[in-house]
C-alpha cells in the first residue's frame, strides 16, 4: 500500500482550503514564515443562521479530520464515532462539526510531506513548528470559512493542548472548551518516549537524512518502532495484562529465538505495521516535537492560570485514571489554575483501566458527562435543544 | 422558572433553609456539594448561578452529567488557589463539621466570597444536653451506630460556632433554624437551645 501522503496532489477527494499566501503568511512561533499553507478538513451537521452551532474537533498525533466518517483515502473507519453523529454527544443533527487535519500533518495539509513551491518535497526543510502554530492555522481556517464564534472546541490527547492554545489565542470566541486526556505542558518522561521514536526513525538508513520522498524510500522500520514504542504508553499496565499477559502466540512454548513468542510483541509489531502505511515519518517527528514544545506555563511567566484570567469560555476537564501519558494529577493541575483564573470550570475523572487511548473508547458514564455537560453549554448559549429519543 | 410538583418532597430542609438567603443572579460556590441538589434547587428557584466543589468523584461525575459547573478537589486543600472576591456566596451545607482544617476553610471562604453560609447540626440542643447530662455520653444526632461512626467529626454548638465565625473575622449576619424563622444574631441562646440544625448567614466584620 502507498502511504497516503506521498500522492497527495489535490486529486485525492480531500476537502482543503488554502490559509496562508505570499501576501497574508502564516507566522511561525520558531520565527519563520510559511508562504503557502493548505488545511484539510472534514465537515458534519449544518451550519445554522447566526453561524452559532460550530464545533471544532482537534485530533491527536495519528489521527486525521475523518473524526465521525470513514476516511476515503485510508478506508479507515471514524476514530470518534462514539462522541460524534446523530444523537451523540456531539449531535451532528444540532451542531456544525468542523475537524481539520493539523499543520504538519500528512492527510491533506500542509507538512512536510508536502511539496516546496518549487516542487521538492519539504521533508525536513519544513519549519519546526509548535501547537500554536497548528492553531494559528486552524483559526484561519475557519476565517476562510467565514465563522468567527466557536460553540465548542473539544479534543484528546495533543488534540486537547490544541483546545486549550484554541480558548487563549481565539479570546472569548470560544463559549465552551472540553480539553480531554491532556496536560499543560509536556512531562520529561512523555518528551523522553517521544524522543526514543524520533531516534528510531531517523536511525533507519531510508530515512535519507529526512530526503526520502525525494529519493524514494521509507523509513518504515524506523516509523514501525516509533508507533510501538508509544502505543504502550496509551494503554495501562493492567489492561496489558488482562489481554496478553506473558501468553504465547500461536505456539506451545518459547522458540529461544527472537521471534515474536509472546502475544504482546505479535500485537506491537502488527500496531507498527498497520501504522505505517498510513503515516508520514517525518511528520510524526515534527508533530511530536511540538507537543514537547508545549508548556503553557512557561508562556504566561510560569504560572498557568495567567494563560486563561480574563476568559468567558467554560471548561470541562476530563482525565483516565489509568492513563500514565497524561495523568488525572496534571489534569488537576489544569483545573486549579482554571479556578484560580476564576473560568467557570468543571472536571470529570473516569475510572477505568484502559489508560490513555480510554478517551476514544466506550465509557458510558464519560458519554453521559459529555452530554451533561455539552446540553447545559448548548442550552446557555440558546441554542435549541436536543430532540428527546 | 416553573416548580415541579414532585420534587418537593425531595428537598433536604436545611437546603430550603438555606435557598431563602440567596438573590437572583448571585454567584455561589457550593463546597462539599455532593450530587449537586442544592445547586439545582438555587439555579432554578433562585435564580442564582453555582459552582461546585465536591471531594467524591462519584458525585461530581453525577453533577456534570447534570450539566452543573463542578470540580473534584478538596476544601481543606485546594481553597487557596481560588482568587479573592471570586464569589458572592460560599457555602457549607452540613459540611463544616467534616472538615479536617474548619477554620482555614472559613479563613478561605470568607477570602473567596462576601458572604458564607453553613449550616450544621447543633449540639447545644436541649435534648443533648439533657441526654449527656444523664446518660454521661455525647448523643448522637446522626443515625450512625456509635460515635466513633457518625459522619460529624466536629460535634460543635451554635456557640461554638459562633466562636469560629469570630475567630474568622465574620459576624452572624442573620441565624435561622432549618425549621423555623430567621433571627438576628443576638438571638443564639434561644436557638443554641432549640434548634437541632442551624443556619449561620456570616458576613466580614466591619
């Protein structure tokens, strides 16, 4: 299968919109400048009148904007059917739902596996970039869009540092944020994870010193240890023991080789190959560089309720009690500061055992709190209500 | 707002008690806010807009489901960080006698919020004194097994609790028992009395 970013010429079916031109760039946080910038996005529901019912969805690292239809290019199914559509959480029936692939990104916006102006594949020529800027991008987006009030930004994962940079720098455009799974600033042990996948990809011998779409290899061994390195970090240690244990695959006993004997290793090495041939190895180091990158604090002079005094937005936190990426302490840490910033905020911590990756999974009373608090938001901001099934 | 017929019966007493020192639009916290009924019952009769605080996950899940405003955390705890004058009224609804630090809760408060309302089982009532007058043994008002399992922590009297608010810089603005007329505070030996559950309206001084 070929890696959808490496056809990317318009003729895919994606939905995209040029941001950025030589004449209105897209300014970068490292001080750079991009003169040529295209978003892909996905849409759901209608967009009513008064252009008040918009929802944003963020999506995390491997994700893309097909976040409630089947992607078309990957033939992948919906990441977050269970919170978006008909009757969901998020009622495509009620709202307008707009998700946007990220700056960065290699599902149809701009990054660096898109092509330079002068018809080179960016790779690592493209600028480094931080979740502000992938926001910045986002904000113009929807300027080229014409909708200026956000009802709702909600994202998981680095989906949510995207919430939280959106209700700073789209001030009091925003009426309602739920940053779910997520932390103010990125913690050594997750820059270290992120680092040890980073180390793998550009130690693969494709990957060309970040030249191989140029000179058409792929790092896919690199890519594939990355994505198995990390994927242990979005589960929990007791669910990896509840579906595998030290269980053997498909043989009696140990082999005294290093084949994958154990169900654990056949189930990260399969996460690794499905992996990449959907993604884009240099736009997985540039994505995760900007999440290290990511320490509100440290923007607002150190103290993290400076970066939200002032705001009207209401918030709703939500945090895994098993999730060790990013863990219910930092999402309290979020919350404190948005007290003390005096945001009208609520925080809501899900038991279960399924760590990270629990925010895109079925959990009734994580669905209920969503609803709970999405219907009262709607309803405050005089929006109709939801139809009664 | 229209009142529902079938709730009535519903309402906790001290949360009605409470409810009437409440105006239209005032911001309140609710510390200890366990599911959120007093919340709702001062969103929809008093017009009030509320914040909760409640250290058991449960119940704030339950509240946000409810589309109310409420975090987890821990009043005897996470206090400071809420700035000063964020709230028109705090309050302590059978709350302050839990707590492991009640004067630094009230210092807080009273920081936080013009107003602070508690409300708190009195164990100046004449049956307890009569009853640990002949029996020797502290009553419990609760209905737990023992003393040692009862959920007050801090058997205190509207005394004591006057004590508190003084200590605290704050003044009985008005006093009510759950069941009964408000009075002015210089009616407390009447009600320290009286009344099994009380209603403390507690202002700054000066």
């Amino acid at each position: 299968m070929i890696a959808p970013a490496r056809t990317l010429s318009g003729a895919d079916g994606l939905k995209r919109l040029s941001v950025a031109t030589p004449a209105q760039p897209l300014r970068l946080d490292s001080g750079r400048t991009l003169d040529h910038v295209e978003i892909a996005y996905e849409t759901w529901g209608t967009l009513d009148a008064e252009k008040s019912n918009v929802v944003v969805v963020c999506h995390a690292l491997t994700m893309d904007q097909f976040a409630a239809s089947p992607n078309p290019v990957t033939n992948r199914p919906a990441w977050w059917p269970s919170v978006i559509g008909s009757g969901k959480p998020i009622d495509t029936d009620r709202f307008f739902v707009i998700c946007s692939n990220v700056l960065g990104g290699c599902m149809g916006s701009t990054g660096p596996a898109s092509r330079k102006p002068d018809g080179s594949y960016w790779g690592t020529d493209f600028p480094i970039i931080t979740i502000a800027d992938m926001v910045r991008a986002q904000i113009a987006l929807l300027d080229q869009l014409g909708i200026q009030n956000i009802f709702l930004a909600i994202g998981g994962s680095i989906g949510g540092m995207q919430v939280l940079e959106w209700t700073i720098q789209a001030r009091d455009r925003v009426f309602a944020a739920i940053p779910i799974a997520v932390a103010p600033r990125q913690s050594a042990q997750n820059i270290g994870f992120y680092e040890v996948g980073r180390q793998a990809i550009m130690a693969d011998p494709n990957w060309r010193g970040g030249r191989y779409l140029d000179e058409g290899t792929r790092p896919d061994r690199g890519l594939a240890v990355a994505r198995m390195a990390a994927h242990i970090t979005y589960v929990s240690e007791s669910s990896l023991k509840q579906k595998f244990d030290r269980r053997l695959q498909d043989r009696q006993t140990k082999t005294f080789g290093f084949d994958a004997d154990f169900q654990i290793e056949s189930y990260l090495r399969h996460q690794g190959q499905v992996f990449v041939d959907r993604f884009d190895a240099n736009s997985y180091l540039y994505i995760t560089r900007a999440m290290d990158y990511f320490d509100l604090p440290n923007e607002h002079g150190g103290v993290l309720a400076n970066a939200f005094r002032g705001l009207a937005t209401r918030f709703c936190v939500f945090s895994f009690s098993s999730d060790w990426h990013y863990t219910p302490e930092e999402a309290r840490d979020l919350v404190r500061a948005l007290n003390a910033a005096g945001c009208e905020t609520s925080y809501v911590s899900i038991d279960t055992d399924k760590g990270h990756d629990a925010f895109l999974l079925d959990e009734p009373e994580y669905e209920a709190a969503l609803l709970g608090f999405i219907d009262a938001a709607a309803s405050a901001r005089g929006l109709p209500k939801r139809k009664q099934p | 707002m229209k009142s529902c017929p079938g709730s009535q019966g519903m309402r906790r007493a001290d949360h009605v008690a409470i409810a009437q020192f409440i105006n239209k639009g005032e911001l309140v916290l609710d510390v200890g806010c366990g599911d959120g009924q007093l919340m709702e019952l001062l969103q929809s009769e008093r017009g009030a807009r509320t914040r909760g605080l409640e250290v058991e996950q449960a119940g704030v899940n339950r509240c946000v489901s409810k589309g109310l405003a409420v975090v987890q955390g821990n009043a005897d705890a996470d206090l400071p960080v809420y700035p000063d004058d964020a709230y028109d009224v705090a309050i302590l609804s059978k709350t302050i006698q839990e707590l492991a630090r009640p004067k630094f809760v009230l210092d807080e408060l009273s920081r936080i919020a013009r107003r602070v309302i508690v409300s708190f089982r009195n164990y100046g009532h004449w049956k307890v004194r009569t009853r640990l007058f002949t029996t020797g043994r502290i009553p419990n008002l609760g209905h737990g097994a023992g003393w040692w399992s009862d959920g007050a922590r801090r058997p205190c009297t509207a005394r004591d609790m006057a004590e508190l608010a003084d200590e605290a810089g704050l003044k009985i603005a008005a006093a009510t028992a759950v069941h009964g007329k408000p009075v002015n505070g210089r009616s407390l030996t009447r009600l320290n009395w009286t009344a099994e559950d009380l209603v403390f309206v507690l202002e700054r001084k000066g």
